[in-house]
C-alpha cells in the first residue's frame, strides 16, 4: 500500500549536500592562485523532473577584494521545493493514499508547512535557506580560503566549515591544491520525533599542470567520511506488508579519482575531457565520463555543449526486494545499480557597448545554461514504481564584475 | 615513503626561480623593440629620465586594471621627467588595439610591440602586469608583481621619491 | 603499483614543459579555463550528487593566466 510520503522522498536535493557543492566550487576558485574578480552574481535556476518535483532556487553570491591579498565571498541562496505527486498522494505511482492514516500524515505536512509560512494553496511545500562567508588571502605564491556555510529548512540543519591551500610551482605552470571540509548535520524528520546528527567529513588533493600553450590538465581525489545517520526517514522499507523505516550502516568511507583535459581544438574552440572512478565501502562502484565542448560565435559570445555519462554499481545491502528484514535495508535507489545521461546547453554573453545586453559596459556577463537528464535505476522506485527519472535543469545567470 | 620525499623536493627544487633574471639595483638590460606607431626605440633613449616599464597584456584583467592608472600617472608626471614604457605582448595586435580604444583616455606615452616575448624574457617576466621602476641612471629600483587597486598609492609614493632623489631611500 | 602513480604525477608536476606566464595568452582564454563559473559548476555538481549515489573528486583549478 502506498503512503504518502515528504517531498524529500524524491531525494533530488538533500540540504547539506548543496552546501557541500557551493564549498567546493569557492576551494576551485582560490586554486586558481589568484584572488577571484570583484563580482556580483545573481542565478535564478530551476529544476523540473518526470517525478513532479519542481525547485526553484534563486542565489546571490558577492566577491569582493579588501586588500590586495584578501578577498570576501558571500552568498545566500533559497530553495523553494514543489512536489505536486506527493500533495496528491503519489497519484502518479502505484497505488493511491486512501487511508486515514495516510490522510492524516497529509494534515500533519500541511500544517507543518503552514507553521513555517507555506500553507494549503501555497505554491511551495519545503523552503531552504541557505547562507555563507568566505575568506581568501594570498600566501606568497599561494593561497588560502577558509569558508563556512549554515543551511536550514524545517527538518535539517547543516553547518559546513571548509578550508582550502595551494601552492604554484615551476613559474606557476603546476599547481597543488589540498582541501578540509567538515559538515555538522542535524537529521529532524516531521514524521519522527527524533533528531540525528550527521558528520562528514572530506580531505581532497588536486594537481594542475599546463602541458603546453594549448593544453591544461589536472588529476583530482577526494576522501569522505561519513558517520551517524545516513538513510532517509521518509523513505519506508516494505517486508511482507509492513512498512519499516531504511537501516543503513552508521559509517560510510567514500572515495574518487579524477582526471580532466583541457585543450585548445581551433582559436576559437576548446574541448575538455574527462573521467572520474568512485568507490565506498558500502561496495558502490561508478564510472563517470563527460566531453565538454566551447566555441566563440562571435567575439562576445561562447556556446558550449557537453555530454556526461554514468554507470553506477549496486550498494552490497542494497535489494529490489527483502523476504525478511537484514541487518541493512533500502530503498534508496541512489544505492541500485543504474546508468544515467546528460546533455547540456550553455550560452556566454559578454556586454558589450555595441549591443542592448551591454547598458553595464563590458563588465557585465549573461549565462544561460539547460541541461536534459535521463537516469535509469534497475530497480523501480518504491514510489512510483518507475526505472526511469526525465528531468530538465534551467538556469539564468547575471555576473556583474566591478 | 622515501621515493615521495625525494620527489616532493624534486619538485620543489625544479619549482625554484634560478635568479638570472635581472635584480632590484641592477642596470636595467637595455633592449630595442618597435612601438605602435612603428617607430624603433630603446630602453637607453631614456637614460636621464625616470622610466616605468609596464608588461601588459589585453587578456590579462589585473593589467586592463592598471593601464588607466598609468595613464593617469603619466599624464600627472610627464613634465617631471617621467616616461612610461606599455610592453604588450599581446600575440595579435589588433587585440590589444581592441582594447586601447576601449579606454576613456588612450595612453600618450609609448605602447611597444613585444609579440615574440624577446623583452619579457630578457627580464624573465613571471607575472602579467609586471611594473618596473628605473632611475634616471638607468637602474631597477622597484619590481612589482600584479596589480590591486592598492598598488596605486605605492606607485604614487615610489615614483615621488625617484623624481626627488634627494628624498630618496633604499629600496626595499 | 600506487608508488609508480604517484612518481608518474610527480614527474608530470615537475614541469616536463614549462610555459612563461607572458606566453598564456591562450589559457587565459574562458573557453580554456577549467571552471570559468565556480558557482554555475558548484550547482550542477549539485544536482548530480544528489540524483546520483556518489560524490566527489570535483573541482576548479586552471592553469590560469599568469596574472598577479
């Protein structure tokens, strides 16, 4: 029987995850051994997928030096998650909620989001927010960032501190970069009375080097920690009718290799290749490669295509279905086995004095990005009783440097 | 263990600048180069005079930063027996042509052509901008590396003391 | 056999070509810097860490122009 399950079930953005990605994107930003451009940067991006889950999430992010060898970053970012086949009780899955039990579950959301300012009728029915700061100081030919990023929602809370060094060598021509980052998650499901922690934590290392005029590598691993709860409490497990909660290992050890390639086709194209080999100790293996190609259309704009493939082992505790409950249970289709593809669209516009998009001269940039995302589990989704997951990532940026 | 060690100083040792470049209290290397005009000059014509030169480069942001300041500082000091030298080594001119008409103010001092990178390696130039400051006898007295918006005031204060030498200290 | 790697990278590391910074006019170019955008690469990383069950080994570094 199927049960009406949060929003979160659909599991396309767990909280403290994107504060872990906005770090990692500010540690590559301070290996490029210079402190980044005074800039301001506004994002309005949106996500839409065949499970009727939509997120809106519009983002700015401020850079700006205080000195010479010091720069600031801030940034603070809203997530605002719909989910229409959850509010309609899986109607798109198998089975539908007719319980009263179910409807009451239902109740209870609806008047948790209306606690927190999101009530029935209201378009959204999770809202994150999301808020950072970050440091970044030149040391000699070096650099170093400290950030640190507090996430919040109703049912989770993150803390991530992360810290970053690098070091140039050979007039700059190679660059090698460690990272720390430690996240203090708390887990508060709505349809528990309990509260977790979670902590993770990740040590990285990258080496860049410049082969030629025309060419740039870089080989790059990481090395996570995980530990206290790490399943999702509003995902249910059904053995022989009764619907049990997911037990999952109280640690997790994760790690990734990487290699990328950047190099120059023509003078006005690029084309970057790339690999990445993960495995854990949960027995999930995946292989990810990903061609990405850049091209002036003309002297002010930049269209870039790029293709990623994934292939993806199974958890070692992970089955389609259980006879009787194990010491580990899942549902999570992130630990089946599957493939997914991606295909995506970017455009740069520069300003430009000679052009309407340039009112702010030529330090103003425009980014549009879309992305089509196909993933396909071998097990079907306990939700909705589908392998398949469509989804389409929209994004508009506005970068302004100053 | 031992393999890592030796080749972490490996690197490190191949990561050291050999100093052959030219010092701070040196003679400036004298060099010819043709100007955007397509006049022919050297560095020696301006002996007697407090010469900055600029390496520069269109793609380079911290440079594009600093050209309207040294145009400012030029047009401020020029009578003073001050002369700005802008070494582009843009690989095609007309990029860096691109990015000069782009200025409010284009510069009035001489922009020279350095797109075989013949002067840039004569000084061994390891970061876009570099700024060099040379005394009126011909000597290297400040080297700049990059440019902020803080650099500005240093500029200001460093030439002030080579246009009034009896003002002037060590440099650092 | 990590040993032979690792000595592989680190001979990579020690510069087997050495460009001069006033020679990178090409890798200064946006279309050859590895993540131009930290922020628009953070939020796709983003999305795919979490459709997907792995994570990790992302990041953002380029050769860069040799500005100061």
């Amino acid at each position: 029987m199927l049960r009406a399950r949060k929003v979160e079930d659909v599991g396309v953005v767990k909280r403290g995850g994107f504060a872990f990605g906005w770090v990692f994107c500010l540690c590559g930003t301070v290996m490029a051994q210079a402190l980044p451009e005074d800039e301001i940067q506004i994002n309005f991006s949106n996500y839409f997928d065949s499970f009727d889950v939509a997120i809106i999430y519009p983002s700015v992010t401020l850079t700006k030096k205080m000195s010479k060898s010091t720069s600031v970053t801030g940034r603070y970012l809203v997530d605002m998650v719909s989910a229409a086949s959850i509010k309609n009780a899986g109607s798109s899955g198998e089975g539908e909620a007719s319980s009263d039990e179910d409807e009451e579950y239902q109740t209870r959301v609806d008047a948790v989001t209306s606690a927190s300012g999101y009530g029935e009728g209201s378009a959204f029915d999770d809202v994150r927010y999301e808020a950072g700061l970050g440091f970044t100081q030149l040391v000699g030919l070096g650099t170093m960032s400290v950030n640190g990023i507090f996430s919040r929602e109703n049912d989770y809370q993150s803390a991530t501190i992360a810290s970053s060094l690098s070091q140039s060598f050979a007039k700059k021509n190679t660059t090698i970069g460690v990272g720390f980052v430690r996240s203090w998650d708390t887990v508060s499901p709505e349809t528990k009375d309990w509260e977790r922690d979670k902590n993770v934590t990740t040590l990285s290392a990258n080496v860049s080097q410049i082969l030629s005029t025309r060419v740039v590598a870089q080989v790059l691993g990481s090395y996570t920690t995980e530990s206290g709860y790490l399943a999702d409490a509003y995902q249910q497990v059904t053995i022989n009718g009764e619907d049990l909660d997911p037990i999952h290992p109280d640690n997790r050890v994760r790690k990734a290799a990487a290699g990328r390639l950047k190099f120059r086709l023509t003078e006005k194209s690029s084309m970057q290749v790339g690999y990445r080999y993960y495995w854990d100790d949960w027995d999930v293996t995946s292989h990810t490669g990903s061609l990405n190609y850049k091209r002036y259309l003309s002297s002010n704009v930049i269209v870039g295509l790029g293709v990623r493939s994934y292939l993806q082992g199974r958890a070692s505790f992970f089955k389609p279905s259980y006879d009787q409950v194990e010491t580990f249970i899942t549902t999570d289709i992130k630990l089946d086995s599957g493939f997914s593809n991606e295909l995506q669209f970017d455009l740069t516009i520069h300003g430009d004095e000679n052009n309407l998009l340039g009112f702010l001269g030529d330090k103003i940039q425009y980014n549009l990005s879309v992305s089509l995302y196909q993933r396909h589990s071998d097990t079907p989704y306990w939700f909705n009783g589908s392998k398949d997951l469509l989804s389409t990532d929209f994004n508009f940026g506005i970068r302004y440097r100053f | 263990m031992k393999i890592i060690v030796g080749l972490l100083i490996l690197v490190t040792v191949f990561g050291v600048r050999v100093d052959a470049a030219p010092q701070i209290g040196q003679v400036a290397p004298d060099f010819e180069c043709v100007t955007a005009d397509g006049q022919t000059v050297r560095l020696s014509d301006y002996r007697g005079k407090v010469v900055v030169l600029d390496f520069w480069a269109s793609w380079c942001g911290p440079c594009r930063e600093e050209m309207p300041f040294l145009v400012d500082l030029y047009r401020e000091n020029r009578e003073k027996g001050f002369e700005v030298l802008g070494i582009n080594i843009d690989n095609k001119k007309k990029n860096m042509e691109k990015f000069l008409t782009k200025l409010e103010d284009r510069p009035a001092f001489s922009i020279l052509l350095d797109n075989e990178k013949k002067v840039a390696a004569l000084y061994e130039i390891e970061t876009m901008p570099t700024t060099i400051f040379i005394d009126p006898q011909g000597i290297i007295r400040y080297w700049h590396h990059g440019f902020t918006k803080s650099h500005k005031k240093e500029y200001r204060e460093e030439l002030h003391l080579l246009l009034n030498p009896d003002k002037r200290r060590v440099a650092k | 056999m990590k040993k032979v790697v690792l000595l592989m990278l680190l001979c990579l590391a020690s510069g087997c070509a050495t460009v001069q910074p006033y020679e990178r006019e090409g890798l200064s170019d946006p279309i050859m810097i590895l993540d131009e955008n930290a922020i628009e690469s953070g939020r796709k990383e983003h999305h795919l860490d979490y459709r997907e069950g792995t994570k990790g080994a992302t990041g953002a570094q380029s050769g860069g122009c040799g500005c100061g």
